[in-house]
C-alpha cells in the first residue's frame, strides 16, 4: 500500500479494506498517477484474482463489477474484458489495413496476447514476433484473460521474452510493427524516445509502417508532440495520428502514431485492406467487435485544439 | 452527505473533509450513479464555491486542481471549463452546420449558456429561444462561468424560465432545436420520452433539426435503442446518431440523436454550412477549439458493436 500512494502522489487514505487495491475507497480499485493529476477512476473490486511483483513492476488482476476482469500494471489499468476491444483492434488493424498483404509483423510489448488475437485474423501473415519484456504478463494472461491469450495460440507466433531481440532486429524484415507499450514512466519509457524509433524504422521494410501506443490528446499533448517531432526526423514516409475512445484510459482516449519507412507511399486514413469477415480465420476469432473501415478513417479525424498542434508537425 | 450517498447507491464512506463533497477521497469529488454502476470518477477539489438547493435538484460549483471550475447538478458533473468545449461545440454545430441559414433556434435546458454561445456564432440566426427549467442554473452560471453565460449576452436570445412555454411551444416556427438535458433521471426524464419529442417534432418547420443529448454507447445503449425508436416514429426525415469525446462524462464519451422533419431532406453526415472563422460574431467569440468539418463527418461513424445496434434502427 505504501507504494501505491506514494506513486499516485495524492492518495493519503489508509482505510483500505483489500490489501493491494487503492487505499481510496474501500473496495474499489482506484487509478491515480501523476500523468493525470487531480483526477482519479475507479472500479468496483469484486474480487481481487492475482497479485506479483516481476522483475519490471507489480502486476494485479481483480474481477471488478461491471467491467470484467482488469490487468492493472504498476496501478494503471491496462485491459479491462468489456472495452479491450477498442484497443486492441485499433492499434492492430490501422496499421495492417493500410497496406496490402502484411507477412511478417512484429509486436512489442502487448503480453496480454490481444494484439496478437488481432494480427491472428490476416491470412497473408506468415511469421508473428512477438518481444515482450515481461513474462509475469504473459502468464497472468493465460491464466486470467483466455480471450486475449488465444493469441499466443497461432502457430505463427514466436514469443521472445526480454529487449535483447529488438536490440538486434532483423533489418528491414517486417512488413508492420505494433508498439502496444504501458505510459512513458516505468518500464516502457524506452518506447518513446527516439533510439527506439530508430531501431524500429530499420527493422521496418521500405514502406513498411509502425503504429505505437501514443497517449491522450486531452492529457498529452506535450508528449504527442515529442513523439511526433521524433518520428518525423525518423521516418520519411507517412505520419500520421489517430486516436480512439477507451472508457477505462484516462481521459476515455488513446491516441496512436502511425509512421511508414521511405518506400511506396502509405495513406494510413484510407485503408486499402478490408478484412473479410467470411475468411476462415476471422470465422474462428469471432466478428470484430469495435473496428470498420469508417472509424478508421474517421480516427484520424481530429478535434481543432489537436489538430492545430499537430498538423503543423505530422504529414 | 446522506443524500449523496444514496443515490450513489455504492458511496459508505464516512470521512468526508469538505461537507457536500463526495464522502468517498477526502477533499475529491466523486461522481457515482446507477446510471454507470460499478465505477466512479473523482476530481481533486480545490474550492468549493457554491452549493444550494433549487427547486429541481442539487446544484454545486468547485474549483478543482486541473479541470478548471466544474458544474455538478444532483451529483452528476455537467461542465468543467477543461472539456466543455468538446460538448457545446458539438450538440450546437452538429444540427446548425447541417442546413442552411438557420434564423430561429430554441435551446431547451442549457440553462449554463454555453450553447446559446455558439448558436450566437451564426450571423443568419435572428431568434434565439431558451426554455430552461432551473433559473438557479442560470445564475450560477453568470456568476462562476462567464465563459459559458456571455451566451446570455446576446441581444437575440430571450430566456423563458419554466415547462409551460415548451407544452404551448409555437407550431411550425423553428428551423433547429437543440437539447441540452441532463440524464434521464431526475428533473430531465420527460426529455427522452415520446411526448416530448412530439412536441419538438410540432415546433419545428418542415425539414428542420434537432439535436438531443443521447448518452454514451459504451454505458446505455438500451436507452440510446429506445429513444432511437421514439425519433423514428415521430420524426419523418432523417434520423441518425453521433458522438464525441468528453473525458469528464461517464466513459469519456457523449452521444446525440440529431432528426429531421418532413420536407427537405437533410444529410447531417455532410454539412452544408461551414462556420466563417472570419465572420465578426466569430471573431469576438475566439476560434472553435473542438469543432471542425472533419470532426462533424467523423462523429457519424460508429464502432461495430453500436453501428449492428444503431443502423438497423436509424435511417
């Protein structure tokens, strides 16, 4: 408990009725952090399932009453069962339905497996990398989230666990990498500075596209335009912001960047790609839940205090 | 406190700091309802400014650490000076850019003005009715929201305090209505019932608009279903759903259910007026910071789970 308020900085209750969920109100699971300061969300704990500390950070799985199971990660909420799906399918399908015939895609971080439930769903993939820097995350989510962990069942996909991989990826190999990382404070803060991008860009082949966890145009616009001011030195084809509504993300928005490698031209806003609910594959995943080729054009559409900001930046 | 604390059905906190500030985190406020059960969000309080009971409902006013000052009525957050934006801009410029040369418009609630704030950006509009139940609303307003109550300063707008006008409201007359209600319980409940869109229906010209406040797809698609139903068979054009972004609303989301009467066919997917950033109302108003002809086509389309729901009853 100390951690825990000692991280969301304001939390100075101490009547906490479960031990490991916020001191704020009893049997509530509260989120506090200073990435979003003054304001806090919280769920209903039916019941807590599962609490560890990894090498990287504290890693807690509770029933909450109306939102399914929830993975929180050093106390911010990463999945919840009943709104994963805005997540998920956005962060996946707007990188690959924008170019034709992905065969080889790499993800990093997204442990939980949902992205790669997602990438399941292209008939054209061929190879599914998948470096994660934390196996506490991967277990927890074959034990407690089977409809995210199902990913990890597609024979395509080769888990590697640790950063040693991404340190020396492949050069030019992948079609499409999706960065599904947690916020720039902790172990994810690596992912979003400009190292990083680089070593993306040259595992991406030419026109080859990214699409990373980039935060809330409510919330973060600072950290969106340094995102942005590095991508743009970095990749010399397309980049571009979406963002899309998630109720359990501060704010109820994330935002995504989407870059493409000099080669063929990538015009994310227009997919080129239309996944074929009839395909085998898709029969057995189940139909998508939250993505279609309008609000994938419609993600890019942003409000004017956002756009002026970063249009002037992206192209 | 004791009031609060039964309609949050949920709130046994006993450790309240400030009187009428949720009992929940001393010093927060925090927002619970059966209408979003199982979860909560809390501001941090700085100050607050003003409470009181009107005839209709519970009205407070606080400054809070990072939102600006907020607006809450019987509990239930309405306005922060951070997101409003997001939502005036939106449930006014959603029916007023999607016909052309709008000159009578009536604002049924609003009493805090912010819509009458950007109805006054159209130079063509000539009569601006507002019909609001809580003069309390309104005072409030002027007194800790000027940004918001400088609607009330234009010289069109004639505010009309009570239900009567509504029930006797001139056939026929107005070329767009716009309700701004709060949840369909409590003192707003008649405004999602059939009644009372046939009597907005009566009031409007043939191939008028309107646009109501119409809940979030993610919490209450049941009632967006219902009122769905009650629009198509009373308003004989078009009949279509939008939402936005408002961090501050229950899942971070709002939607709105904009109808046409019979006569001239209305495409509100398309507007057809775009606002002049130039025009001397605009100027004086300062730049829409959410609102934009991209932003309006794109709040139409809808995540799979809602369209499946939505389409099959909208036309």
């Amino acid at each position: 408990m100390e951690e825990a308020a000692a991280r969301g900085g304001e939390n100075s209750g101490s009547d906490a009725a479960v031990d490991g969920v916020s001191a704020i109100i009893p049997g509530w699971f509260s989120e506090m952090s200073p990435m979003w300061p003054g304001e806090a969300h919280s769920l209903k704990v039916e019941k807590i399932l599962y609490q560890g500390y990894s090498e990287y950070q504290d890693v807690m799985v509770f029933q909450s009453a109306t939102y399914g199971k929830v993975l929180v990660l050093d106390g911010v909420i990463q999945v919840t069962e009943r709104d994963e799906c805005a997540y998920q399918e956005m962060i996946t399908h707007l990188p690959l339905c924008s170019i034709q015939n992905p065969k080889k895609v790499l993800v990093i971080g997204g442990g939980d497996g949902g992205v790669l439930r997602e990438v399941s769903r292209y008939s054209s993939v061929e190879q599914i990398d998948i470096c994660e820097i934390d196996k506490m995350v991967v277990e927890v989510s074959k034990q407690f989230f089977p409809n995210l962990a199902i990913g990890f069942e597609d024979p395509r996909v080769n888990l590697l666990i640790g950063v040693a991989f991404l340190k020396n990826a492949p050069e030019g190999t992948y079609d499409a990498i999706i960065v599904d990382s947690s916020d720039p404070i902790g172990p994810a803060q690596e992912l979003f500075k400009k190292p990083f991008f680089e070593t993306v860009c040259m595992a991406l082949r030419p026109g080859g596209v990214v699409c990373t966890q980039a935060e809330s145009i409510w919330l973060h616009m600072h950290i969106i335009e340094d995102i942005i001011s590095n991508c743009r030195q970095i990749f010399k084809g397309s980049v571009k912001y979406a963002w899309t509504t998630v109720p359990t993300y501060p704010s109820g928005v994330i935002g995504f960047m989407l870059c493409s490698t000099a080669g063929p031209f990538v015009d994310f806003q227009h997919p080129v790609h239309l996944i074929d609910e009839n395909d085998d594959l898709n029969k057995s995943m189940g139909p998508l839940k939250f993505y279609n080729p309008e609000i994938h054009s419609a993600a890019f559409c942003l409000p004017s205090f956002a756009k002026r900001v970063i249009s002037s930046k992206a192209r």
